[in-house]
C-alpha cells in the first residue's frame, strides 16, 4: 500500500499536470482532459484523508475505553 508521502508526490504531479490541462484547454469549460486531472487529484486526497483516519482511529482503539471515557 502507498504511503503517504508517496500520494503526496503524486498529488503535486497532478496538481501541475492539471494547471499544463487548463492552460491548454483556454476557454474550453467541459474539456475531457481537465475533467479527467481534477477527478485524479480529488481521488488522491481521499485516499490521504482515509490514510491519516486509519491512523488516528488505531491509535484511539489501542487505548482502553475507561482511558478513552476519562479524556471525554
């Protein structure tokens, strides 16, 4: 599985590969090629977002629910 850091690499591409899209579709609203870039790039962040979730929901489940009660 990627990490983070890695979807992080390949979110920076997208985002440049998506800027090179929009300057060559110019007016274009609907271009296939821009479509297709924003939906990679939203795709990355949840990907991410669900990663750095993951992460904090393991750490909340390896404490014990009394500790977990106690913070609340």
């Amino acid at each position: 599985m990627a990490t983070k850091e890695q979807i992080a690499k390949h979110i920076d591409k997208s985002k440049e590969k998506l800027a090179e899209a929009k300057k060559n579709a110019g007016e274009n609203k609907y271009d296939l090629a821009v479509r297709k870039q924003k939906k990679k790039t939203k795709r990355l962040t949840r990907k991410v977002a669900k990663i750095s979730n993951d992460e904090k929901n393991a750490v909340i489940r390896k404490t014990k629910k009394k500790d977990r009660k106690a913070k609340d």
